[in-house]
C-alpha cells in the first residue's frame, strides 16, 4: 500500500491503520458480540502480520485499557518503522470513561503515553472528545497544551477525534493537521469535514467504517469491500483505522484496500 502524507507534516502512514482497542478493552464497547482479549504472544503475531502488510499506522489510546501498555511491550521491529497514533482526555477506570481536559492533565496523559509505549515521541496526539467538540477547543487548555509539546519535540502533530462537524472544522481553522472523524455507508453526518480536508490540505482518518461491526445492515454480497470503497472515494481521507484482532480479518481488509487503491 502507497504511503500517505499526513497534511504537511511529513509523516507518511498506510492507508489502513490498526485500532488497537481489542488489545486493551472489551468493557463498555460497542460491539455486537463480546470477545476475549488476546493473549501476549497472539497481539505480538498480529502486530507483525500488520507490519508485513505493508501498515504502518497504530491507532491506541489511554481510554483503550491496557493497550498503549501491551504495545510498548510487544511492538515488533524498530520504533521509527510505526506511526503512533494515541490520545488524551478520556481515560477509562473502574468500568467507566473519565474527561480531564486540563493542561496538567494533558501534560500527565502525554507522559504516561511515552512511558507506557516505551517511545520519547509521538508521532500524533488526538484529543479524545466527550462529544462537546467546541467547548474542549475553544474553552479548554488541551489543545494549547498539545501545540506547546509538539514546539517542544514531544509530539509531532496534533488533531482531534471528533464527534460533531462543528468540532471537525474548528479543530483545522485552530491548527489541527489531523481529524478523526466517523464516516461509513450508514453514517454521512460529517462528510463536511472530510470534504473540508480535500481543501484545506488536511487529513482524516476515518473511525468506524465498519459500522463498528453492524455493516450487515448494507447488505450485498461484499460489505467491507463497499464501506472501504465508500470511505476512500473521498479525497479528504487519508486513512482508515479499523480494530481486529483477527489475522484472517486482516489479511483480507489489506487484499481488499489494495484493490481499491491501485
């Protein structure tokens, strides 16, 4: 798969990416059925799969469990050959999500990702909306916060992962490089973000293509091949982060996006 520029920025990625939240949480996620989490060696497996084809992208956040810890465990192959993708603001405790938006604990929440993933940068930071994407922009100190650590080295572009267009479109007129917006056959509301990004020179990556697993509401003989084509047919996309845990999924997404994108 041909690399893809994030904005101006210099990092290139796949245009798949992997969602790491399976690796560290199966509470509170809204999947149809439940699943066990992977095993060590199972995560070690896949992250290698992953890297052999040809994805270079990891999506993780604090709020996604143990999976920023497990992959600074298990990470295969040089540091410089992944793009880390992680976030702030929401952390998950005790069965349950919780906001902090400050600047200290901004500054807390990079740290322990660096720690915790074993790494002295990150390669993006995206804050992990409560949903009031304009109250955390504008009236918050997390955004500031983030461009003060990228000036400083720790962290190499910032963005948001957004629940309204309202934040989308503030987020790039703020600065932001990258948006991770929800985007699938089923869900259209913030195809204005993704059209904002083919102008503005920015980039989305795209969350819940699947439908978080309920594409079988498409119908069809191929469903995924339809939500990938769907997504990509957007020139503001840059990519595409979906969560599996299962290598014969994988393999498969990979065939399939590189069909799509020759």
């Amino acid at each position: 798969m041909k690399r893809r520029l994030i904005a101006q920025t210099g990092i290139e990625i796949s245009p798949l990416g992997l969602g790491t939240v399976k690796f560290g949480r199966n509470q509170g996620v809204k999947y149809p059925q439940g699943f066990e989490l992977p095993a060590d060696k199972e995560v070690r497996e896949l992250l290698a799969l992953a890297f052999d084809l040809g994805i270079n992208l990891l999506d993780t956040a604090p709020a996604y469990g143990l999976a920023e810890e497990r992959l600074g465990k298990l990470l295969p192959n040089s540091r410089h050959d992944w793009v880390i993708e992680t976030k702030v603001g929401e952390s998950f405790l005790d069965g349950e999500s919780r906001f902090d938006f400050t600047a200290t604990g901004t500054r807390r929440s990079v740290e322990n990702s660096l720690r915790l993933l074993k790494t002295d940068y990150l390669d993006m930071v995206l804050i992990h909306s409560d949903g009031d994407d304009v109250r955390i922009l504008r009236k918050e100190a997390v955004l500031d916060t983030l461009l003060q650590m990228q000036q400083q080295g720790w962290v190499r572009t910032v963005g948001i992962s957004s629940k309204t267009v309202e934040g989308g479109l503030l987020a790039f007129e703020l600065g932001c490089d990258v948006v991770m917006a929800a985007y699938n056959p089923t869900y259209t509301d913030e195809l204005p973000v993704l059209e904002a990004a083919a102008q503005q020179n920015k980039a989305v990556l795209v969350k819940k293509a699947f439908a978080s697993g309920h594409l079988d509401k498409l119908g069809g003989e191929n469903p995924v091949e339809q939500a990938l084509a769907f997504a990509f047919a957007q020139p503001g996309v840059t990519g595409v982060v979906l969560g599996t845990i299962n290598p014969r999924h994988l393999r498969e997404n990979v065939a399939i996006a590189k069909g799509i994108l020759v």
